[in-house]
C-alpha cells in the first residue's frame, strides 16, 4: 500500500515538474519580463543606449508649428553696428541756424517730422528728413540755403530730441509671468538680449524658446568704407536710367520688327503666319531665350523670349508680332528724385533663441537687438491629456509644460499598466487640425526596450491602453500560482486525501 502510495505521489511531481519546465520554456521563448505577466515592461539590459525622443510624429500629417524664415543665431547676429541715427517719421528735431532771422542770434526751431517724412521751416521751406542721419540733414539745409542765396557759409545743427526709431517690442500673453510687455527703446549701440528680458522684467524660468523677428534687406546699398576696402574691388552696376532703358526699348522693338513683312492694313484681310516669315538672321537670333527670363513675344509664328534688361513695353502689336505679357509703358517725363523701387527690399527673419540655455549662461545666444526687433515670448504648451483603458489610474492630466511629458512619463504618473494590458497594444489620438484628428498605433514595448524612440505629448492628446484575447486567461493562471505550503498548483494539501493520504489521526 505504500509502495503505491508512493508511486502516486512520484508521478504527481513529475506532473507538476513537466508542467514548470512548459511553463518556463513558453515564458522564456515569449521574451516575458515577468512570470507569464504581459503588462511588464522594461529594458533590463547592462549596455546604456541613447534614443531621440520625438516632438512630432512621422507617420501623420501633423501641422507645421515653426514659421517661414525660422533660423538659429548666426555669428552677424552677435556683432553690434555702430552707426548714425536714421531720422524717422514721427522723431522730434531741433533744428539750429546761425543768423537765418537776426544777427548774431541762432534761429531755432522744433520740429516733429510727419507721415511723409518732412519738416517745415522758415525761410527754408520743407525738407525731407526721413532717411537721412543728422549729418546729412544738417547738409541738405545747408545745401538750400546756398542754392536760394539766404546765407553764403551757414552753420546748422540739427538735434534728435525724441528719437523714434531705436525702439524693439515684446510680444506674448498679456500679463503672464510679469513680463512687462510692450515698446522700448534701445538706448546704445551694444543692446543685447538680456538687457532686452531686463527691462521687460524678467521672462519665466519654464519658457525654453523665444524668438526674434527682425526685417532685413535683400540687398545692402554699398557704403564708402566698403567701395574702398580691396584695391581690385568694382563696385556693382548702377541700375539703368529710364532714359537708356526707354532707348534700349525702343532698340529691341526696332530689331523685332525689321525685315518682317507688316502686310496690308488692318482692315484688309489678314494674310496667315506663313507668308510673313521673319529672316532667318532674326530667327537664328530669337530662337536661344535668355537665361536671364524676360518677356516673351510672337515673331513670325513662334514664341521668343527678350532679354530681361530689355522688356518690350506696351505697343501696339502689328499683324506680325503679337506681345505675349503686357509691359507698363514708358513715360516720357521724368521720374522723381526718390522712386519707391529705389528702397531696399525687405524679408522677414525669425531668430530661434534656446532661451533655457541663454538664462543658464550660454552668451552665444546673447543676440544684439536692432531697430525694429520684435521679441515673441510663446506661452507654454499648457493643457490636457486623457488616458483611458488598461491602465492604472486613468483620467485626464495635465501638461507641466512645453516638451516636459513623454509617454513613459504618463505611463508612471497613472501608476503602470494594467494587469490586463498589452503593450503593443496602445493607440494616440492626436488633433491635428480644428476638424480632424489621427489614430496612430505606437508599440509600448519597443519603447520601454529601447529600440524606438519615445514621444513628446501634446495637448488634447488621448492615449488607449489596449488589451487582447489571451490577456484574461493568463492573468487566471497566473492568479493560479499562489504560495501555501510551498508553491502548489490548485492543490491544497488541507484538502488533497488522494494524493498525499489521510492526515494523521484521521479515523
């Protein structure tokens, strides 16, 4: 009777052996970090690695948040220019003239220069001020003076009581993190970045980037410093006067239409394209367009195009030439002394700044601020995210800030996952405009093991945990396992007589 006892007894190890060793080959080829528990996740590897984490997602059409014209600091932006004031519109100026009404007394008067850039004074009349530094006006006064005969070697000073120009701006939320937001001046040449933040008083320690806009001319007008700098130097082109550019004109009209046959008049019928080839001299000629692009004609039935310094203005096309675009025509007056297309052009740049860096010491990011400078302090990116599923303690939380909560991150504020949560199985909703939103499916797993990169949330995120099948039934067997008595599978010895035998003193 013992010896069958035993056996049985034998066997049911053996059973439960088998059972282990099945257990442990599925845990191990399964690459579980944990007993049969999906939900566990982690790296667990000796060898340190370094991953990117993403701001914005690949995989959807996201919106582009930086601007056109976004750069980081060049080292121009760091070097301040020493310059004389350019007068503005809206400038306070004293001017002074020596003897203009009386003897021996200087004749002076306040001005405030208007819309149109102008002062008007006595016996001088008006000025243009606007453009000019103080030097220069002090010259053009003069320069009236002389030219009406009112004094032969005239003294005048001109004075910039309240100059205008030199101002900068700082924009952003109203009345967030006492930032004092608002125009001010820059009261030297040496003006930086931080001096900026400390008459604005102070930007918050949780903002990380600001940035600077700042209009820049496409082209800069050549100084005498620069005309003299190389010895070999040409200085470049001067734009062609609207005398040359009309004779130009008229010489290229004049070229196009010779030797092609005009036809009778326009109230006899028009003869076809073909009897009215041009010469081949011509067409030889006009068949290679410039590269420089300019306007395109008809010539005997084929597009051609001028040269861009000579566009053809606007003619009356005869039976054999036909103007493709239409070209303003040229005036036979004079142009005024200042044009428009005389200003330089203006582009917009945006200076990235890493503000976090600047704040802790980093003077390479210490720009000088230049006239006109606008300042833009973003608020951050405050908000919610909602999480829901297999998860611990799901719920909304909020952004602490801009680029401060990652997935990771959310996963250990609601507590870890969920006994019943897959972590390949997780969706992210995203807005990504006003209308719509993307599902976007992201492996947990991959990202706890080091081998993607994780994600920076955004607000209005929503993240679901996401369970399978299997996921139940292995939570029951791993409920299955418990400790009494040794480790033992559904077997309670309290109550297993057929395998380990009545107790003692059982009758």
């Amino acid at each position: 009777m013992q010896q069958s006892h035993s056996g049985r007894m034998k066997k049911t190890w053996m059973v439960v052996a088998c059972g282990l060793a099945a257990i442990l080959t599925i845990v191990s080829g399964c690459e579980m970090d944990s007993f049969m528990d999906s939900s566990a996740v982690g790296r667990f590897e000796r060898t340190p690695t370094i991953l990117p984490i993403l701001n914005q997602l690949d995989v959807i059409d996201e919106p582009q948040l930086q601007p056109a014209g976004l750069s980081d600091v060049q080292p121009e932006d760091l070097v301040p220019e020493v310059r004389e004031y350019v007068i503005g519109p809206g400038d306070l100026l004293t001017v002074t003239v020596f003897e203009l009404i009386q003897e021996n007394v200087e004749a002076v008067q306040t001005r405030r220069v208007n819309n149109l850039g102008q002062i008007r004074l006595p016996v001088i009349g008006t000025v243009v001020a606007a453009g000019k530094s103080p030097t220069e006006l002090e010259d053009e006064i003069i320069d009236v003076l002389q030219r009406k005969d009112v004094l032969h070697d005239p003294t005048v000073s001109v004075v910039v009581q309240e100059p205008r120009q030199n101002t900068y701006s700082i924009v952003g939320e109203p009345r967030y993190g006492g930032t004092a937001f608002g125009t001010f001046s820059i009261i030297k040449d040496d003006f930086r970045l931080m001096d900026a933040i400390a008459l604005s008083q102070g930007i918050p320690g949780n903002i990380k980037t600001i940035y600077v806009y700042r209009q820049v001319a496409l082209y800069k007008q050549s100084s005498p410093a620069a005309e003299g700098a190389g010895a070999g130097a040409e200085a470049p082109p001067a734009p062609p006067s609207a005398a040359e550019t009309e004779k130009a004109t008229k010489e290229l009209i004049d070229d196009l239409l010779a030797g092609v046959d005009q036809g009778p008049p326009p109230a006899a019928t028009e003869p076809s394209v073909e009897t009215q080839p041009a010469p081949e001299m011509i067409q030889s000629t006009l068949d290679q367009p410039s590269a420089e692009g300019g306007a395109w004609v008809n010539v005997g039935g084929k597009w051609v195009q001028a040269p861009a310094a000579q566009q053809a203005p606007s003619v009356e096309p005869g039976p054999g030439v036909e103007a493709a675009i239409a070209v303003p025509a040229v005036e036979d007056e004079a142009p005024a002394a200042e044009e428009p297309s005389n200003r330089p052009l203006l582009t917009q740049r945006i200076i990235q700044i890493p503000y976090d860096k600047l704040i802790a010491g980093d003077m390479r990011f210490n720009v000088v601020i230049r006239p006109g400078d606008i300042i833009r302090v973003p608020p951050p990116a405050l908000g919610n995210v909602y999480v829901e599923g297999q998860i611990a303690r799901p719920g909304t939380y909020g952004l602490p800030g801009d680029g401060d909560l990652t997935l990771k991150n959310l996963v250990a504020a609601a507590g870890g996952l969920g006994a019943l949560a897959i972590p390949e199985r997780v969706d992210l909703i995203r807005r990504i405009d006003k209308d719509r939103e993307a599902w976007v499916r992201i492996n947990l797993r991959a990202i706890y093991s080091g081998t993607q990169p994780d994600l920076f949330l955004k607000p209005n995120d929503q993240v679901i945990f996401g369970t399978n099948f299997f996921a139940f039934p292995l939570q029951v067997v791993r409920s299955g396992f418990r400790a009494s008595y040794g480790f033992g599978f559904i077997l309670d010895r309290n109550f297993g007589n057929d395998v380990f035998g009545a107790p003692p003193g059982s009758p």
